[in-house]
C-alpha cells in the first residue's frame, strides 16, 4: 500500500503481476497472491480479466482511511502509554511536532 501512497503505482494504473511482484519483492508468490487477495477485498486494487491487476482510482483515500484507522488503535495507544510512563505532557508532544515540521519545511520535504 505504500507504493502507492508513495506515487510508484498510480490510479487506473497496471501493477505487476503476481510472478513479476513476486520477482520484485523476492517472496514467494503464494505471499504475493494473499497479499494482492487483501488488497482487492479492501477495494484498493482491481483485476482486469485477461490484463492482470490495477490500481483503483480512489485507491490513496481508502489506503489513507486504512492506514489512519490502524495507526488510531495500534500506534497512539502505545504512544499514549509511552508517554504516561515517562511522564510526557501533551504539550511537550505538540513542541516536539512543531520542531519536526519545522526540520522537515527547512529540508524542503513537507
């Protein structure tokens, strides 16, 4: 899913078949088969009968609605719970995001 979030594979677009991805990734194509499974269930990737696979046209929003729900119940519980351990306030959270953006806007990357 990153690949596409990342632009590599775009909308509408044809993604490698299964042989080809599975060359790429140098995983078995069983793993690629399953994973491509996923993604059509998600309504991320569709199969054009005879031309192999594609990237659905609203395939970045329902990656980034996927990605956001997972990140909302795995990633901030734990960040949550790191930050009460070491006493963390959600202020020096926000201080730290602003001296991130502030990097990253300096670097030319946001």
């Amino acid at each position: 899913m990153e690949s596409i979030l990342d632009g590599e594979y775009e909308e509408d677009n044809k993604i490698p078949s299964i042989r080809e991805m599975a060359s790429l990734t140098q995983t078995n194509p069983n793993t690629v088969v399953r994973a491509y499974s996923s993604l059509l269930e998600k309504g991320v990737i569709y199969k054009k009968r005879g031309k192999g696979f594609f990237v659905k046209a609203e395939a970045t929003k329902t990656i980034t609605s996927l990605k956001k729900k997972q990140f909302q119940e795995k990633e901030l519980p734990r960040l949550f719970h790191l930050m009460e351990m070491l006493d963390f306030s959600l202020e020096e959270l926000q201080q730290e995001y602003k001296n991130y953006c502030t990097r990253i806007e300096k670097k030319g990357e946001l």
